[in-house]
C-alpha cells in the first residue's frame, strides 16, 4: 500500500467521512456533496411535501405551473379533473368493427392505449404533488368518466332490448 492511499475499510464507522463518499468505477471513492450545497437557487428553495396538504402553492407537472396563482390552480384541478375523465373515456373506445383490417384495427387500439397510459401516468405525476386539491380532481375525473362510460354502456342495452320484440325478434322499425 503506498502512502497516499488508505485501505477501504479501514475506519468505517457512523461518523467517519466516508459514510459521504461513492465509489468511482476504478475503486477510488469520491466526495459526495452535500443536500445543503446545491448550487441551483430553485431546488433549494423547493418544498418536498410527504403528506397531504391543502394550498394553492403547488407544482403540477411543470415547474412554474401554477405556482401561487389562484386562477392558474382551478386550471390544474380542471385539467387533472378532465385527464382523470379521458382515460376511463378511453377505456371503451374505440371499438374495432368487423371487417376491419386487423392491422388498421390493431393500430388504432394500441394508439387510444398509449394515449390514455400518457394520461393515466400524467395524472398519477400530479397526484405526487401530495396537494389534497389535485388528489380530489383526480378521484373525482375517474368517477365521472367511470360514470359517463356505464351510463352509455346501460343506455345501449336499454335500447337494444327495447327495439327486441317480446318473443326475441328485432322488430323493423
């Protein structure tokens, strides 16, 4: 061992300086810094909230959006409130009709579910927020887009069972 190295493992204690350090890729550890000297004003000044609050100071998805603004905070329980709605929307549609070709079929299905996991992922990054507000909208846009698809699902079979005679007929309208 030469002077200026010391062994790994040497004094490896709760309080010894190493407890800050990584190993590099050739074995050597490096200095990590510390949460305090962050050298970017905006994330220090940052407020990591582990539980829900209930305040207009939050950031959804985008730093700056809609920050203390009261106007700018209806918008993103309005737009969180319509993602939730769209992608249980999105769940029933579109239905592929037959004699469709199955690669226009099959691409039309997987581009409804990419949009609607987009979604379904920007809904879940804004409900991270912790802000009880954004949680809300969220678990309300589920229930009236989960509403909005039953409710059209009933209606169909209400009118197919009415337009049915009674002995299992469709009548000729």
């Amino acid at each position: 061992m030469t002077s200026g190295t010391r062994p790994i493992f040497s004094s490896f204690s709760p309080t010894s300086p190493w407890i800050s350090q990584k190993m590099s890729r050739d074995g050597m550890y490096m200095p990590m810094p510390n949460s305090g000297s962050m050298s970017n004003d905006s994330m220090e000044s940052m407020d990591m909230h582990m539980s829900f609050y209930w305040d207009k100071g939050v950031t959804v998805l985008f730093p700056g959006w809609p920050e203390n603004n009261s106007g700018m905070y209806v918008l993103a329980l309005f737009f969180v409130l319509l993602l939730g709605t769209a992608i249980e929307v999105l769940s029933m549609l579109p239905v592929v009709k037959p004699g469709t070709r199955p690669i226009l079929g099959a691409f039309t299905q997987a581009s409804a579910y990419t949009v609607r996991m987009c979604f379904a992922y920007m809904v879940m990054l804004s409900v991270m927020s912790y802000n009880l507000g954004i949680f809300i909208a969220a678990i309300a846009g589920h229930a009236i887009g989960f509403f909005v698809v039953k409710f059209h699902a009933l209606a169909k079979e209400t009118e197919q069972q009415q337009s049915m005679s009674p002995n299992g007929i469709p009548s000729k309208i």
